[in-house]
C-alpha cells in the first residue's frame, strides 16, 4: 500500500480511546493499534522477570533484550495489531491492576519511548492505521493530518473504569503520563478536541468520523 493513512487518536486514561479508535477502524476498515497494549505488555513483562521498574536502566535493558513479534489478526470484524513476547500476547495479564500500576513508570523511560515510537511506527507495514495513545499525534506520527484528542470529567472517567470493575487513581496516572520529561500527554497542534462527558461512544465517534469524511482521501 502507498502512503498508508494513519489516524492519531490521543487523550487521557478512560476517555474513551479504545472504544472509538475500535468504532472508527470497524467503520473505516482500517487496523486497529492500542498504543498502551504495548507498554502494559512491557510492564507485565518486567514484572514476570523481576526486573526492577522504578531502575530506568533495568527496564531499558529488559526493553532491549526482550523477543517481541507484530502480528496484525481479525477478531470480530475488527484487523488489530497485537505486540507478543517470546510468541505470546498476555490479553488479560496487561489489564491487571499490578500491571496498571507499573506501566507509567515503565513508559516514562526515555530509551523505552524510543523502542516503541519505532515499533509503533512499524505497524504501517499493515496498512491503513487508527492508532490510539498518548503521543502519537505528538510523537510516533507528528506528520499525519488526522489527529484526534479526546478527554473526560474525571468524575466521568473514574465512573467508567469503575463500571468496567476497575479500581484505579486515574488523577495519579493523568499527572505521570502528563509530566514524564520525553513525549508527555499533549494535545497536538491541529488534533480537534472532544471532550465526551455526557456523550456515548457513537456520538464521539459519529464526531470524529463526520470529520474524517470531510477530509480523507476517495474512496474513504
Ligand atoms: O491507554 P492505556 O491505559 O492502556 O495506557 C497504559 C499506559 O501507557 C498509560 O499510563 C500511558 C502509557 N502510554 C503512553 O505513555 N504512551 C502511549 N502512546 C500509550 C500509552
């Protein structure tokens, strides 16, 4: 394929990334990336080999040494990118709240950053991507035109978690992924914002992809 198409759909933790870049790509046909999938399978996997995630050089290391593939497989009508370790996708250990807890530290290590930023990036040997995170409009795609930032109450987004039967200081995580020193949450210049408090999942994406239609290329 030439020039694939890369959406950037960024925003803070329970705003509704998953949910939409999942809606956006089914509607668009294009492959799905959970950016974040990436560095709990990181987190998860120093975990697994007690490596000490507060030793920026330790996880370096382990982030340098650990045997990943990229496979891109159909699963309910939805193409999605799937990161594995030593030939394993760890689906339901990278939502763990051990896991949770881990993964900003593990992300806020700058030799880290730039192994995903180039894996991440890699993913455009599939095609056509809606990738969600927190810098990819910033950081792993700065050049796409197709940015997207969304954001919630945090009463709002405590309440999703919590409806999904997570427990988790989402205000601690915001402030970690919003003050690390390399690619913090940001909005990018030119990502339309949408803030999705009292909107359902299909209003939000019913936004973006009115947005898109406008913009992308025939025959999108
Ligand atoms: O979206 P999520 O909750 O699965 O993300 C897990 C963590 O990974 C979150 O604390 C922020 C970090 N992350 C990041 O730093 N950059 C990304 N592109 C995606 C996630």
């Amino acid at each position: 394929m030439k020039n694939p198409i890369v959406i950037a759909l960024d925003g803070t933790s329970a705003s509704g990334k998953s949910t939409n870049a999942k809606l956006v790509a089914k509607t668009l046909s294009f492959v799905y990336v959970d950016t974040g999938a990436m560095y709990r399978t990181l987190a998860w996997h120093c975990l697994q080999k007690n490596v000490d995630i507060y030793d920026e050089k330790a996880v370096a290391a382990a982030c340098r040494k650990w045997k990943t593939s990229l496979k891109c497989l159909e699963k309910d009508k939805l193409r999605a990118v799937y990161l594995s370790v030593d030939g394993y996708f760890p689906e339901k250990e990278i939502r763990t709240p051990e896991t949770a807890a881990a993964v900003a530290h593990v992300a806020a290590v700058p030799k880290v950053r730039e192994w995903m930023k180039r894996t991440q990036r890699d993913c455009i040997q599939f095609g056509n991507l809606v990738m969600e995170g927190r810098d990819i409009g910033t950081n792993v795609f700065p050049e796409t035109d197709y940015k997207f930032y969304l954001d919630a109450a945090l009463s709002e987004r405590s309440a999703r978690r919590a409806a999904d039967g997570v427990q988790e200081n989402l205000a601690a995580r915001d402030q970690r992924d919003s003050q690390r020193a390399v690619a913090p949450l940001m909005i990018a210049l030119g990502a339309k914002v949408i803030n999705n408090s009292s909107m359902t999942a299909e209003q939000t994406s019913g936004i973006i992809l009115e947005d898109l239609r406008k913009r992308l290329p025939a025959p999108h």
